[in-house]
C-alpha cells in the first residue's frame, strides 16, 4: 500500500513536469484598502495574451513558467512580476498619486475619475475634515472649479450658499442636491453632521454625471461617503482641537462722540444739548462693539475606530464641538456619533448605517434692519450712549413720559442693543438622524450579475426657543413673548437595482437598472405665549389671557408639506481597449408637485473620454503622461419650485372676527412642469512631465428652459396675482481650470502648488416681462440674475450742495429720476476660485489656500443707513463729516437738507460698492511625529497642527466682511465671518 | 407603474381644492368670511384705504415723516407706477372682488335661508371695493368726461381659468359707478337689519349714500343716508355718549354702522401701525398733525382735544390704541350726509339740517348753532371725520384745492400699477400723467 502511494505521487511528479511549461495562475488585485479592483488587466509581457479580473478581483490566467506579468489598472501604478512556481499570486497595487486616479462617487456608482467622462470634482477629504466649521459646506470654499461658496453669516452653525455653475433658476431652487451614501439628506442642518466621519465629497457637475438624478440633478450634485472598516486593519483615533476666534476689520467706520456732537450742532441741534451737556458727551466713547463682541473659545474633540475581519468591518465614531460666536451669548455645541457596519456572507452583502446628531445653536437675529436686531447697534447707537448705567447698574433707557415705565429705547427711539442681546434668548436645537441599510446579492450563476437595494431615512429636527424680554421696547406692549415651535422633516429615499459588469476582450460594459422612489413628509407647528409679568423665561412665565386681556391670549400656528418622485433609470459605461469610455443615462421621473398633465418627464445623457496618449502616435513624446479628452452633453430637472406649488385650483385658510374662512389661494394649473436643464461639457485633462504638472480644463454651457415662474396676471380679470408658470429661459456658460503641480518632489522636501480658476457668465435669455424690478434690482434679458439696477450717482454740485446724477444719456442733473436707472453688475462673482500650495520636509507640512472671488459689486444697504441725512439723531458714518455746508465745497456727500428736490436716494450707484476679495482662507502647518519614535509608544501616528481661519482679506466693500450677502444686498446686522485660530492634534493607534 | 403613481397624488396639507370648497352651504359661507379676511387686510379696510385717501389729501395739515417710501410718495404726490404699497392695494381690491364673485357664482348650494345675506353680503364687499378703486384709480366724477375717462375694469364672474378672457380693459368712469351703484343697491334690499358685527342693510344703504354724495346725486344720497339712520337707529344705533368712545374700541361702538374687526389675536390696523408712537405699539409715528389742522377746530371742541403728544409731534388719538377696531362708517357720517344734502336740497327728510349738525356739535362738546349754511355742514364734517379717510375724496367732490394741485389733477390719481400694466397685455391703459 505504501509503496503504491509513492508510485502514484512519483507519477504526479512527472506528469506535472511534463506540464512544467504553462502555469495555471490564481490570483485576486486589491487596493491599498482591501477593496478588489475589478478591470484590472493582466498580460504575459512580449505577448498578446491576457485576462481582467472580476468583479471580486479575481483573475485565473495560464503563463509560462519564467514569464513576467505585467499588471495594470487605471489610477494604479503599474506592476510586473516574474512568475516562477507559485500559483497563488494575491496583489495589491498602490494608486496612483495624482488627480486621475481619484475615485468618483456618484451615489449609484463608483468610478474612477480617470474612465469617467463627466465633469466632476472630488474635495481633498483632509481639508474638510479638520477646517473648524460646524457646517461643513463652507470647507468646501476655494476646493472645487466651478463651485461657488458663500457664506451667509458668521453664526456658528450657519450654512453657506452653494453653486455649482452659476444660478439656473429665478425663483426655484438653486442649491444642489446633497446624498449621504446613496440617500438624498436635507441641506438646512449640517450643523448636526460630524464631517469628520467623511471619507470622501464629490462634486457632480455636468449632465453625465447629474443626469442620473434626473429631476433634481439641475443645480449639481454634492455626493457624500462617510468611513468604513477596512480588513485586518483595526485602528483607533483621536481628533481633537481648541482655539480662539475674534471679529474682523470693520471697514465701515463710524463716528466718535466729538465728530456726531460736532455734526448733531451742525444739523441744528436736535437733541437741543446745552454747551455744557455737549462737551461732556464728546468725551464718552462708548466702544458698541466691545459691549456686544468678544474672544471666542472652540474646541472640538472625536474619537473613532474601524476594523473588522474578513467578513465583517466596522467604523464608530463619536464627536463633540463647542463653538463660540464672536457675539455674546452666541455659539454652538454639537454631539454626534455614528456607527458603519459591513458584512460579507457568501453571495451576499449588507450594512447598515446610523448617525445621530445633536446641536443646540444660541443665536441673534442678524441681517436685517429692524430696529430690535442687537447688531444694528453698533452701527446705529451713538457712541455717547452706553449700556449699562454705571450708577443703577441697570440698562441705560428712557422713560415713558406719561407712564414712567422704562422703554428699552435711547433717547433717539433706538433700542439698547445690549439690553435687546442679554435680556433676549434665542436658541435651537436640533436634532438629526441618517439610517441607510442595503443588501446585495452576487447571483453566484451569472458572474458579474448582483442586485442591490439602499434604503435610508433622513430626519432633521429644530426646536426653536425664542423669548423676548418685557424689558425690550418690542416685548413691551405685550408684555414679553415665548414663541416655541417645532418642525420636522422626515424623508426617505429607497433605490433597488440590478447591476451587471461583463469583459468581453478589450470591451468591458459596466451597467445597472434601477428604481427609486424619495418622499419627504415636512411638518411645523408653534405657538407664542405673552404676559411675562413673573420673571421666568419659559412657559412657566406667559400668562393665559382672557377676552378682557386679549393681549395675552398665545397665539399657534402650523403647517405641513409633502412631495414625492417615482423614477425609473438606467446607467451604462462602456469601456473600449481602456482608451475609450462611454457613458449613458437615461431617467424617467415623477413628482407629485407638477401638473397632472406633465408630472412625468425624461432626462438622459451621453458622454465620452479619450485617453489620445494611450494612442501609439503619442509614445515618443516623453513629456507628455496624459492627455484625456472629454465631451458630454445632457439634461436634468429641477423640481423644488419657489413654494412647493401645487397645480390644482385651491382654496386656502383664513380668519375674520373670530370666525374661520377660506380664501381662493391658486387657480393652479395643470400644465405646471420642471425646469429643465441642458449641459454641454468639453473639456481635457493634461498632464506633463511624469503628472508633476497636470491640468483640467472644462467649457461648459448650460442652459435652463421653461423657468419656474410666477406669471403675474391682472388680478383685475382674475382676482389672482399670479399662477404657477414655466416660463423663461437662463444660461451659464463658463470655464473652469484646475491646475496641480509639483516643482520639487525629493525624498525628504516636497512643494506643491495648485489652484482653480472659474469663469461663469449667467444671462437671461428668456422672460416674460421685459424688465422686473425688485427694489435694486431687475431682471431683464440678455443680463445676468439680480443684475443691479440703479441711477449713477455723479457726485455733488459744489454751488448748491445738491446730488448729482448721470442720465442715461451721459448729461449731469440734479433731479433724481427712477427712469434714468441703467444696470450694473452683479453680487455673483463672475471670477472666482482658489489657490493653494503646500510645503513638506520631512514630517512637518506647511500649506496654505488663497481664496478669491472677483469682479463682483453689492449694494451697501448697510452703509445707507448710515449715510441717509434723515437718520441723524442716530448715529452716522464718519464720512457724512465731508457733508456739503456752503458753496465752494468741493466733496461727496449732499447737504443734509432735502428742500429744493435733493431728498435723500438710495437707488443710486453712490452704495454700490466693489465687493472682490481675496481671503486667506486657511492656514496650517503641522508636524507628523516620525513613526520610529511611536512605535515604541503603541502609537501608529501621531500629527499635530496649528491652523487659521480667514487670517487675511483684502477688499474694498465698506463692512465687517464683503462675503457675506443675502441675496444681492447685504442688509445690515452682519454676524461676521469668524477669524479663528486653533491647534490640534490626531493620534492614531 | 400606475399603482406606484398614485404615491404622486398628494394634496396641500392646509388648502381645499376649489371644487370642495364651492360644494357646500358651510363651506360657502367659509369662504364668505375669507372675503372679510381679505378686505380687512393692511391693504383695504385694514388701512392702507384710507391712509391713501388722508395722504393725498393732506394739504398741508398732516407730515408723513416715516422712513417708509411708499407713502411719502403719495403724500408728496410723487407717486410712481411701482410703488408696492398702491400695487397691493389694487391687487388685494381684485382679490375681494373674486371671492366675491366666487360666492356669487356658488349662491346655489347656499341654504335658502341665508342665502339672500350672503349674496347681500358678498355684493356689498363687491361694490364698496369697485368704489374704492374707482375713487382712488380713476378721475372723480365730479371731473365731468364720465363717459370717456377710464374707471376701473368690473369683473362679475368667477375665475375658473387664467385665459385671453381673463384680461378686462378699463371701464369708464360712469360705466364703474353704474356697477357700484347696482351692486349696493342690491346688497341693501337682500341684507338683514342686524348681522353681527358682518354688514347689514344699514351699511349698505350707508355706502350708497356715499356713493351718491361722491356722483353729486344729492337726492339720493339724502334718501341713502336717511334709511341708513333710520334702520341703523330702529336696530339700538346710536351716537356714542363722547367722541373720545367712538374710537380705540375692542367691540363695535353702538355708533359703527361697518367696522373691520381687529383684536390682538387676528386683523391688522395700519392706522394704529402709522399714526401711532411706539409707546402706544405703533411704528415711529410716521403721520403727523400739523397746527395748519389743529387752529380749525375751536378751543373747547373735544374732538380736538383727542389730540395727543407723542415721539415729538401731535398725533391723532383716534388711532392711538393698538388692536382696535377701525371703524369704516360711522353713524356720524349719515347725519353730516343727510344734512347737506338736505340743505342743497332745501329739504328736511328726515331731520333738518340744522338738527342734523347740532346733533354732532354737542356730542362734541360745543354749542350748537342757531342757523346752519353750507360752510357750516361741511367744516362740521372735515372735523368730525378727520383722519378717517375722507380727506381727498370730499376734497374732490367739492372741487378744492389740494397741496396747490386742482381737485381733477392728474397727480391726485393713483397710478394703475406697472406690474398691472404689464401683466395685461396692453389691455389696460395708464393714467394720464404717468
């Protein structure tokens, strides 16, 4: 028996000896992550022979023994291997340092950026996890081409104005779509998302990649994944950071106490100071800003792991900011965690993920003009008036005449700005949950076959606390006021697909079917509770009211809304000898917010890249690494309209004496549709010398049909002002570069330098009217959106001190006439982008983004209340100093008195400011602890950082802060961009 | 697929569609009541009315010194075609207009019961709105061409469906009154004499009086003011015991022929909002009184006293209170209307002019008269309803001049709004001088 066993292995022997020539190759190609890379192509070299792997990574090929294997993929370094005996070749390619061999999320389908014709841009994950914003849409500033940041305020918390080539829209929305792993999430609450837990934001811009959301893709789309596990790799981190942030330069300045004196006795004296009261007021400087400003103290902290084992992996994270603003009482505290589970058995896989989030934001009114807002104070409280009076303690104020009750007010009817800060509250809470589970299943009898299915739910929470003191002049005549109100945004988005990926030879197809179906559900509701006559500040306080105390009664209120979108679409890449790629789109979607007649609506794209220097006739030129072109064109939708319309005939809620009623509120119609937008992209993708040098250049052109649209209609036929209407037409056309480089790569010193510059032109093509004027602005075709619309300011006649204007015909007057208004520019910048470099010698890193947005106006309304002659009891800006007294004067500012047709106007170029700025948006330099030094510890990493926030601006805009608009004007009561320093530190175990 | 689109088949959470709400006898009268909504607003009755009518006819006696545009245009008599406040007005007039018309087209599903006050009702909302537009957006009809100058466009019908039937050019002028004076009328012989705090025969024929004293149909006007009185009276209407009570009230006067009700909880009064000093829950005190008003009255009249001190400046003490009522026809008003047109009638139905006008002089405190003229009568009725909305109107009926402009000037017309303008394609035709 024995002997027969050795005869049959010493047969084995030489049979296989006899086979010794070919091999019979096994072997799976994986990321540095542990994930497979499918489409990897390997070949014998000298040979034509060769395989792809699938969709595991796995790979069977026969080579001769001796051979070498040459084993490529897109995005990765290339890799050879000589193959000897073994059989079981197990892989791992490293990717490729550059921009294209960035991976493209687009929320249904991952790809990378180097096989994917759309336009697109993927945000360094490093400079938005560690930027100290609590909302993290503000990081993205200066990081993608083509997309526009603006913040509205400096609150902590407060989101900024994303656009992602320009403005398509009149009055629906602008804003992209955000998807959080493949769930649509709302964009009003990232003040309760933790972006530490991001791994990775795209940016969707043209129509190949946004087409795939069919009727909300319009205005791009913003693609979020957060960590996962990774195989055999438990990791352990912390994150934690603290710092300091304080109140920019205010370049609007205002007068001291001596200059108002001096220009309140000018004025007549309106206050009637006798000489002694007025020399004693010049010497009180009261500093508003001090009262309401301060040093604020952030920090934040996070700990996370990942890990997990062959068939299971893990990501957890818990966070916690405490952010305060530079206002007193202002700031925000965030806690949030979330936990990522994958797992692998057999055919299938399925995770779940789950975040809570929860914030409480202390606030203040801001950007408006109302007198009660406490950050008008500092611009509109003379500085002879001070807060507190120093004898009682209590807030300085007058007094009613007849009743003696305290009014809250000065002297010149202005609130006490501190008083209206302290005795006030306003905070929210909120509170936000994400839960998205999916399943998939790989059909073990077609390879390359899997179906999936996402589903997730998006719910966002705001509490509102808003109390208003009895001690304010607006809490006054009814004695204090609790507004508490609740509203909730619950949404889910589920998404079933089959996806197949298939290579035959050089082609290799790559494609899914799906159904989707998003609908959110939005419900408010508050109440205000009055006659606060004990001294509690929440419901303890409010006194019922009775018919004899009407004032008291509260008052409630609510409301709701609901919208859903059925789609159905189908997603194609079709790939040809890896130097051809294809993409198709085609969506059919419906939503329940248009008319019956057109509810339904088909978008679809096409798109295509060539690698030309994968071309033979590109091989013997050295310099040149890549060259990509690529081209797409497509259409999309948008479906949020100005008022989540509804196109049915409706009656709405009214209320006379006490009585309920119903009031006509929309003749609907039936007709009412999407918005629809076409995208043409062209652009390539150069890189230079071995991509030290690498550049991407897109032109694109979109246009925006049947705009959402109020038409106005004469009420005098209809009763209506106006219906839901599409109508009009709107096009952004632009160019976007993205340059990276590298002047120095050395072993231990590494420089880069990079940036991207975007032009975007919008213009009307198309409206109903010829002209809508809003107050200071117009829409009128053939200019871009909100485009200013003011008569030109000339100055003033140094005979008779009157203001001079520029008729459209070039000839000076001194008669204003709204006529004689002509268009200016905008406050959308047309330039805009950013630089950045970064600097490295061995483990410290030094790097640096400039930001700027360029050729840009904004109408200083802030800077008219300071400057209108009517205001003067208030307080004024410094330059109504230089105002015209008697003739000869030669200056800029109109004598005070309006007699003789020189009323005071504001439509007027004389507060249209330029409002281009560059900003020193971040600032870091950091030290990676040599990993020699850790290991000893049980640290795998250890980085420590010193960053600043918006260090540097330069601008000429009279304010804290020319970024922040609302609108296209900035208002007044600005909350400051913060400037912040902080210090921080990541360790690794 | 068309199971899964019904899941696209979501209605308004807060509206009814129009088929349900124009489907029932309650739901009608809901709607009847959205029609006083309306009407009440800041833009109508809730103020903006008769804020229009003070400031055009200011002349010198009141100062709008608020920060607010809109009505510093109208009263400096610069106003231009996109001043919001007098688009919304317009706007908000036609809103009334359709709801009523709205009712009127839905009247059949109304209980037989009711149904001849609901379309009384909806006919005088209908009518007094024409007439306030007529009024306000036209030549006066005391300016004679009445068959040639463009009054305001009348629409009877419901909107079903914005169409090329939907834009309606101007009437004119007497074409406009023709209506008002129809729809009045009408009102005034289906409304019961008692209807709450909601109009009733006696303001109808009340707001027809006015309507007649605006045409200079004196003889109508008397009869309309004499049945106003004599319903509103038989119904326990009466004077209020002082001047002072026929203002800042929180129920109706027994005085209120018609009022807009307003309380802490619901309507608006921009009266109280301009007129009044922040003491008092106003704005600044954007309106002021001018001692060019103040030297009419004589010293111990206690309608002058009612003035009062305030945020710098005299203001008027009839819109001191914030969350009153605004009264739209006083009881007062028909015994001034009955007066003088009683006496350019030589006639006394009713009372005699000199009744009529002592009446009101002793409820104010004063004397009464041994013998009445004209001029008696109607500086009676500049004091009594001052600052009440009548200002520009009887100014224009008697052809005075206003801030050195002439009663038919171009410039004492509102501007039919430019977004009106716009949105009618070319149907509707601006005022001269605009």
């Amino acid at each position: 028996m024995r002997k027969s066993v050795l005869v049959l292995l010493l047969v084995l022997v030489l049979i296989n000896s006899l086979f010794a020539q070919i091999l019979e190759i096994k072997g799976r190609i994986l990321d540095s992550k542990g994930n497979a890379i499918i489409g990897a192509s390997i070949h014998e070299k000298n040979s034509t022979r060769g395989t792809t792997t699938d969709e595991n990574g796995n790979f069977l090929f026969q080579a001769h023994r001796g051979t070498t294997l040459i084993i490529t993929s897109v995005g990765f370094e290339r890799k050879e291997i000589n193959v000897a005996s073994e059989t079981n070749i197990d892989l791992v390619l490293q990717q490729e340092e550059s921009a294209l061999s960035e991976v493209i999320v687009t929320g249904y389908t991952t790809v990378q950026k180097s096989r994917y014709s759309g336009a697109s841009a993927s945000v360094p994950i490093t400079k938005i996890r560690t930027q100290p914003m609590a909302s993290f849409d503000q990081a993205l500033q200066g990081n993608a081409a083509g997309v526009s940041v603006i913040a509205t305020s400096g609150q902590p918390g407060a989101q900024g104005i994303i656009r992602i080539r320009g403005n398509g829209s009149i009055s629906g929305n602008n804003s992209p779509l955000y998807i959080l792993d493949g769930i649509q999430i709302s964009a009003g609450d990232f003040a309760s998302m933790n972006q530490g837990d991001f791994e990775s934001v795209d940016i969707l811009k043209d129509a190949v990649a946004t087409s795939m959301y069919g009727s909300r893709g319009a205005n791009g789309v913003i693609v979020i994944t957060t960590r996962r596990g990774s195989v055999n790799q438990i990791q352990l981190n912390y994150d934690g950071q603290v710092g300091f942030s304080v109140l920019p330069k205010d370049r609007l300045v205002m007068m001291n106490s001596q200059q108002k004196i001096e220009y309140e006795l000018r004025r007549g004296n309106p206050y009637n100071w006798s000489d002694a009261v007025a020399d004693s007021l010049q010497n009180i400087n009261f500093n508003w800003r001090e009262a309401l400003f301060r040093t604020g103290v952030t920090q934040q902290h996070q700990i996370s792991a990942s890990g997990g084992g062959q068939n299971s992996t893990f990501y957890a994270s818990l966070s916690y900011m405490d952010q305060d603003g530079i206002v007193k009482k202002t700031g925000l505290k965030r806690y949030t965690g979330r936990i990522n589970v994958d797992n692998t058995i057999k055919n299938f896989r399925f995770g779940l993920s789950l975040q809570g989030g929860f914030s409480k934001l202390n606030n203040t009114p801001e950007g408006g003009t109302f007198l009660n807002m406490p950050l008008n104070a500092i611009r509109w409280s003379n500085p002879y008036d001070t807060d507190f009076n120093p004898t009682t303690g209590d807030y300085n104020q007058t007094l009613n005449p007849t009743t003696g009750v305290p009014t809250g007010q000065f002297r010149s009817g202005q609130p006490n700005g501190a008083l209206e800060l302290f005795e006030n509250e306003r905070d929210i809470l909120q509170a936000k949950g994400i839960a998205i589970s999916y399943l998939e299943y790989h059909l073990p009898f077609v390879q390359g076959l899997k179906i999936r299915t996402n589903w997730g739910i998006d719910y966002s929470q705001n509490e509102s606390n808003f109390f208003i003191s009895p001690k304010t002049s607006a809490g006054i005549a009814r004695v204090g006021a609790l507004t508490r109100g609740l509203s909730r945004n619950f949404r889910y988005t589920g998404t079933t697909s089959i996806n197949y990926q298939k290579t035959l030879g050089s082609h290799d197809f790559q494609g899914g079917l799906f159904t989707e179906v998003v609908k959110n559900n939005f419900r408010t509701f508050s109440f205000t509770g009055y006659g606060f006559t004990s001294d509690f500040k929440n419901e303890a306080g409010i006194t019922p009211g009775s018919a004899t105390n009407q004032n008291f009664i509260p008052t409630v209120g609510g409301n709701g809304t609901q919208n859903s979108i059925l789609s159905y679409f189908a997603i194609l890449n079709y790939t040809l000898n890896e130097k051809y790629f294809i993409d198709f789109v085609v969506r059919r979607d419906g939503s329940s917010t248009f008319g019956a007649n057109n509810r339904f609506a088909n978008f679809g794209s096409v798109g295509i890249r060539w690698k030309a220097s994968q071309e033979i006739f590109f091989n013997n030129i050295n310099a040149l690494s890549d060259l990509d072109f690529r081209a797409s064109i497509g259409t999309t939708g948008n479906r949020v309209s100005p008022l989540e319309d509804y196109p049915i005939p409706y009656f709405g809620p009214a209320s006379y004496a006490g009585t309920s009623g119903l009031v006509p509120a929309s003749p609907g119609n039936l007709d009412y549709s999407w918005e629809k937008n076409r995208t043409i992209n062209i652009g390539f993708d150069y890189g230079l010398f071995l991509r030290r040098i690498f550049a991407s250049i897109d032109l694109y052109d979109r246009t925006t049909k049947d705009l959402f649209f109020s038409l106005p209609v004469d009420p005098a036929g209809s009763g209506f002002t106006s219906i839901p209407g599409n109508y009009g037409g709107m096009r952004n056309r632009g160019i976007e570069v993205a340059l990276t480089t590298e002047p120095v790569r050395t072993k231990d010193f590494r420089w880069t330098l990079g940036g991207n510059i975007t032009y975007n032109r919008n213009t009307i093509t198309d409206l109903q009217e010829d002209t809508v004027i809003t107050s200071t602005t117009v829409l009128a075709k053939g200019f871009p959106l909100n485009s200013y619309y003011l008569v030109d300011f000339a100055g003033v006649n140094t005979d008779n001190g009157n203001a001079l204007y520029r008729t459209r015909t070039g000839a000076l007057t001194e008669t204003y006439n709204p006529g004689e208004r002509v268009i200016w520019g905008t406050a959308d910048a047309p330039w805009f982008g950013g630089f950045n470099t970064s600097i490295s010698y061995k483990g410290f890193d030094l790097s640096a983004q400039l930001n700027f947005f360029l050729g840009r106006v904004l109408f200083n309304n802030e800077r008219n209340n300071v400057i209108n002659p009517q205001y003067y009891t208030d307080n004024m800006a410094v330059e109504m100093m230089r105002e015209w007294q008697k003739p000869g004067d030669i200056t800029d500012v109109p004598r005070a008195t309006s007699a003789g047709g020189n009323a005071y106007q504001f439509n007027t170029t004389r507060l249209l400011e330029d409002a281009s700025y560059w900003r020193l948006r971040n600032v870091t330099l950091a030290y990676n602890v040599n990993q020699n030094l850790l290991s000893g510890a049980g640290i795998r990493s250890a980085r420590f950082y010193v960053q600043g926030q918006n260090w540097w601006t330069w601008t000429r805009f009279q304010s804290f802060d020319p970024e922040l608009t609302q609108g296209s004007a900035h208002t007044g009561a600005q909350y400051p961009a913060l400037i912040q320093t902080t210090v921080g530190v990541s360790i690794g175990f | 697929m068309s199971s899964c689109d019904k899941k696209l088949d979501l209605l308004p959470r807060q509206s009814v569609a129009e088929d349900v709400a124009l489907s029932s006898d309650a739901n009608v009268k809901k709607v009847l009541n959205g029609a006083y909504d309306v009407v009440s607003s800041g833009n109508l009755w809730g103020g903006n009315l008769l804020l229009f009518s003070e400031l055009l006819g200011a002349n010198g006696e009141i100062r709008w010194e608020g920060t607010f545009n809109q009505p510093r245009e109208v009263w400096s008599k610069a106003m231009i075609t996109t001043n919001s406040f007098i688009r919304d007005t317009w706007l908000s007039a036609y809103d009334v207009v359709n709801v009523s018309n709205n009712i009127l087209g839905a009247i059949d599903v109304v209980n037989e019961a009711d149904k001849n006050r609901v379309k009384g009702e909806a006919l005088f909302l209908r009518g007094s709105m024409f007439f306030e537009l007529v009024r306000l957006y036209a030549k006066p009809y005391t300016a004679g061409n009445i068959n040639s100058n463009p009054g305001i466009p009348i629409v009877t019908t419901p909107t079903r469906k914005i169409d090329e039937n939907s834009y309606v050019a101007r009437s004119t002028v007497e074409q406009s009154y023709a209506q008002i004076v129809a729809d009045l009328t009408e009102a005034e012989s289906l409304l019961p004499n008692t209807n709450g705090v909601y109009a009733n025969k006696a303001a109808a024929a009340a707001m027809l009086s006015r309507v007649y004293l605006q045409m200079e149909r004196f003889a109508n006007a008397r009869d309309a003011a004499d049945r106003a009185i004599t319903i509103a009276t038989a119904a326990g209407r009466s004077l209020a015991t002082t001047y002072a009570a026929a203002f800042n009230n929180s129920a109706n006067s027994t005085e209120y022929l018609f009022a807009i009700q307003v309380s802490a909880l619901d309507g608006s009064n921009n009266m109280h909002l301009y007129w009044s000093i922040p003491t008092f829950g106003g704005r600044d005190g954007d309106v002021s009184i001018q001692a060019a008003h103040l030297s009419i009255y004589e010293p111990t009249d206690s309608r002058r006293t009612l003035f009062y001190s305030g945020a710098g400046a005299t203001r008027s003490g009839k819109w001191k209170e914030q969350y009153k009522i605004l009264p739209i026809i006083r009881l007062a008003e028909m015994y001034l209307t009955r007066a003088e047109a009683n006496f350019r009638l030589g006639t006394a139905i009713g009372a005699t002019p000199l009744q009529d006008v002592n009446r009101i002089r002793q409820r104010a405190g004063l004397l009464p008269l041994a013998i009445v003229t004209l001029d008696n009568i109607l500086l009676e009725r500049k004091l009594e309803l001052a600052h009440e909305g009548h200002s520009i109107h009887d100014r224009k009926r008697l052809r005075l001049t206003t801030d050195a402009l002439s009663f038919d000037a171009d410039k004492l017309v509102l501007p039919i709004p430019q977004r009106e303008i716009d949105a009618s394609n070319g149907i509707l035709i601006q005022n001269a001088g605009y």
